[in-house]
C-alpha cells in the first residue's frame, strides 16, 4: 500500500518559540478578509500565555472549555458561522492548547472554505477545497494532534475526524515552555497516548519500514520519560515528550491505531470520557492483543502512582455497553490494521462488548 500523505510545511521547535510567532504570522495577514481567528484553551484565560498572543485589534481570540467534552461538529459549525457573519473570512486560524484544541482548530480552518455542516465531511478524504492558513501550538503533548491529518469530532451519529491533507498545519510551533504547568496525571495520560499509539502502529498489518522508524524512536522517548531512571515531569523529559508526540503521530499517520482507539472511541462518544484517559482505561485490560505493552504501560503507572478505575462496567446499562460496541465495531480501518483484512470473522460487536465487561 502506497501513502502519499502531506506533511506540516514548517515546524519551530525550541522553548522560547511561541514569541516567533508574530513574525511567522506577519506575511500572512494579507489574506481572506486580514485578520486572525486565535482558538485558545479557557485555561489560559488571565493567564500570562493570554498576553503574549500577537494579536492586533482587527482579530479574534475565542477561548475555548474543553473541559470535560471534546470538540462536536455542532461547535465548529456554530464557530464558523458566528465569525463569517460578523467579520468574513479569516487570514489564518492559530489553535492554542491541547488536543481538542488543534483538532478545532484544524476543523474550523477547513470549514471556512467549504459549505455545509462539518457532519458532511466526517471520513476520509469528503472535504473538497483546501481550508485557510492554520497554525497549531500545542500546550500538551501526547496526542499528536499538531502532526496527525485528522480533526477528530463528534458528531450526532458517529465520533470520527475530518481526514485529509488539508487537515495537516501548515506550521507548528513546539515550545517545551508551555507544557511545564501541565498537571502530573494529565501529562501522564497525555503521554501515554502518544505510547499506545506506537504500540498500535507497530502491532497491526499496516506496519512498515517508515512508521516503524518513527513509532521505534518515539517508544524510546517514552520509555526515558515514563520508565527511566530519570523518569518524571521534568524540563529535559518534557523536551523530549514533544518530539516523542510528534513522531507517534507520524507513526500512526503511516500506519494506524488499533483496538485500543477503537473502544476509546466508544468510550468518548457513549460516556463523554476525555480521549487520553480512555485509552488508558481500555489499554491496561488488552494483554491479549498487545501483551510486551500492557505489561510496560501497568509498570509505568506504578512508577507515576496512577490508579485507574476498576470495575467500571458494573456500573453501565446493556444499551450503554451495546452503544459502545456498536461505535468502536463501525471503525473498520482500526480493526483492519489490529486483527487483518478478515477481521469480521474474528470480532462481533458481541466480541466487543465482552471487551468493554473487563473494564
């Protein structure tokens, strides 16, 4: 199988980097109607990073609670219809923030350009014209959402991204700064995404040469941060943690996650579970498909002292549990690459729904 798939066209990397931005900024203003859409997570709002925004007065900055639900087709419609009515067309789109916000912020620059209800477009390839000028600066890394040509939403029917080239960033800025107030459990379940993504990647029938190359080094980087003898939430490991999520975010991008993201998904729509939390809720209890892994992950969590929910399950209905089944069963792709191309012959939502009993 051949990818042929768009990278980010620039990347600033070094602590310092986000005040480069008013000058990576500066020879693009002439664009669409010349003013800038900042989508910035609420947590920064008063904060100091809120002042350093280059923002001039003809620009909009949109502060964003991303707490507890990820991104929905209905808030980028809604955000995308709001600006266009009051102000036209954005030079730019700079997303600040974590995961949901890139996946915004990527979503929203797409939608600018084309019509309709960001419903229309969830899948692989459905969007028809390139969005506006989009900048990501990630302030927490494991999701590798800055790298990744997905904009993951959920919609009223099905959680699943906006998948193109033009998703990608045309420019990311990592400065390891802006991570260094993430609190200890969320940078735990933040990095451990960018890990299992790896541990996907590498285990699953679309593995090759190329995103072998990135999933081995991004694992390396996970095993100092997290497994090391220096392991912690230090500057050095937090310098580290944005190369390793940028890598398992080009390793999934060049292969694909597997039954983890799967029932994570289900998780996330059915539950409203925060992404990176769910895929350590469901990863811990998959040692039959991912055995080196999870055996890995459950060290990890001992070493970070993190405890995850046990018995869960006990507490959700049939139909929760069958709407979760039927979520991760309609992701064809993940189950493809985890299990191989006879996989409905392997996994019933029966199957899955035995999976989510051992939560």
């Amino acid at each position: 199988m051949h990818k042929n798939f768009k990278n980010i066209e620039k990347i600033v990397y070094g602590r310092g980097s986000f005040d480069l931005m008013s000058g990576i900024l500066s020879e693009k203003r002439k664009s669409g109607d010349g003013f800038f859409l900042y989508v910035v997570d609420n947590y920064f709002h008063g904060a100091s990073l809120a002042k350093r925004i280059p923002a001039q007065r003809q620009d909009i900055i949109r502060f964003v609670n991303v707490d507890p639900c990820e991104p929905t087709t209905d808030q980028i419609d809604c955000l995308r219809d709001e600006v266009l009515s009051t102000k036209g067309i954005p030079a730019g789109v700079i997303g600040i923030g974590g995961g949901s916000i890139m996946d915004i912020a990527k979503a929203v620059s797409l939608m600018f350009t084309n019509e309709g209800s960001s419903t229309l477009y969830q899948g692989l390839d459905l969007i028809k014209k390139p969005g506006v000028y989009h900048l990501g600066v990630p302030t927490v890394s494991g999701t590798g959402a800055e790298i990744s040509m997905t904009a993951v939403l959920t919609g009223p029917a099905k959680k699943l991204g906006l998948k193109c080239e033009w998703t990608v960033f045309n420019q990311v800025i990592l400065d390891p700064d802006l991570i260094e107030s993430v609190p200890a459990d969320k940078w735990f379940y933040t990095g451990m995404d960018t890990y299992i993504h790896c541990i996907e990647s590498e285990n699953g029938i679309l593995n090759n040469a190329f995103s072998h190359a990135y999933a081995e080094q991004s694992l390396k980087l996970c095993q100092e941060i997290y497994a090391g003898a220096g392991a912690g939430h230090t500057r050095e490991n937090d310098d580290k943690l944005m190369v390793a999520s940028l890598m398992g975010g080009l390793s999934l991008t060049y292969s694909e996650v597997g039954v983890c993201h799967a029932l994570s998904y289900g998780l996330s729509k059915i539950l409203g579970e925060r992404h990176c939390f769910a895929n350590c809720v469901a990863f811990q209890h998959l040692d039959d498909y991912y055995p080196k892994g999870v055996e890995e992950f459950k060290k990890m969590l001992l070493r970070h002292g993190i405890k995850l929910p046990a018995g869960l399950s006990k507490s959700w209905t049939d139909g929760q549990i069958a709407s979760m089944a039927e979520v991760a069963y309609n992701l064809p792709h993940m189950w493809n690459h985890a299990v191989g191309p006879d996989w409905r012959e392997k996994v019933t939502v029966e199957t899955i729904k035995e999976l989510y009993k051992r939560f």
